[in-house]
C-alpha cells in the first residue's frame, strides 16, 4: 500500500536467480507501482546454483546501471553471503540518496553543457593567445634579431 511505502527506508528486490522469470517481475513491480523515488538494492539470491539467463530486457545489471544503482548483488546462504547484503543496507540507510533512482536520474551527468561550453571557451582563449604569443614573438625575432644582424659587419658569402 502506499501508506506503507511511505514509511519505507528502503526497498530490496529479491529475486532468485535460477528463475528466468524472476527478475522481470521485480521490473514490471518497479514500472507498475513507481517506486523510483524510494532507496532499492537488488539482491539475486541462490547464486550457488547456475545461474540462468533473466527473461528481461535489459539484463538485470545493465537494467540497474540504467537506474545508476550498484549491480545485484549475489548472494547464498550456503555461501555464507549474507553479511554483505546487511552491510549494503546500512550502507544505503545512512546514504538514501546513493540508491534512489529517481534522484539518481534527475542528476546531470558530469559532462552537462555549461561544462562542455565553459572548456569549449577556454580553449580557445588557449589557441588565440598561443596565436597571438607566436606572431608577437615572430615579429620581435625579425624585427629586433634581423635589425642586429644586419647591422652587423659578418661578410656575406656571396662576397667571400
């Protein structure tokens, strides 16, 4: 219910990972219920069993890295697995923003455009002083050095 979503510190999705059809529900809970502004962690469970293909498009790690959620994490009791997940859940508990979705997806990515301009800008400002500094420099060597040179009482080699 939604009232006891709202009381909610943090949702983990559970699925087995030797059922095809596991992880798919979980997506279809995700769309259907819009869970995404609450903190989630996915966590595959029997991983000491072979693991099967999930029966969802994408794929259950690219489908948490689209949500910039930490992959599922696999976990076996017989494994002695568990503390992980715990430590995960503490984890996420004193950070919720780490691992909600939508305030995951509402950050822009570190390349936004004000940055993209801003070192667009600057380096042309690099590349016209660096224009600028060589035909400064140019005409100061042809200017100064040639000046000097010419004056000065070195026979050409014509006249040798």
């Amino acid at each position: 219910s939604r009232r006891q979503l709202e009381h909610c510190d943090l949702l983990v999705m559970v699925y087995d990972s030797s059922d095809p059809a596991s992880f798919a529900y979980l997506a279809n809970l995700r769309s259907n219920y819009s869970l995404d502004a609450l903190p989630m962690i996915f966590v595959a469970t029997k991983s000491d069993l072979d693991a099967v293909a999930q029966r969802s498009d994408p794929p259950p790690d690219i489908y948490c890295r689209e949500l910039k959620l930490a992959a599922p994490l696999y976990v076996s009791p017989k494994d002695a697995q568990l503390a992980s997940v715990f430590q995960h859940m503490a984890a996420i508990t004193r950070n919720p923003a780490s691992a909600t979705p939508a305030l995951l997806l509402a950050r822009p990515h570190p390349w936004s455009t004000a940055k993209i301009i801003g070192v667009t800008a600057l380096a042309g400002v690099g590349l016209a002083s660096t224009f600028v500094a060589y035909h400064t420099l140019r005409y100061w060597w042809t200017s100064v050095i040639g000046a000097r040179s010419s004056h000065s009482v070195v026979p050409k080699r014509h006249e040798l």
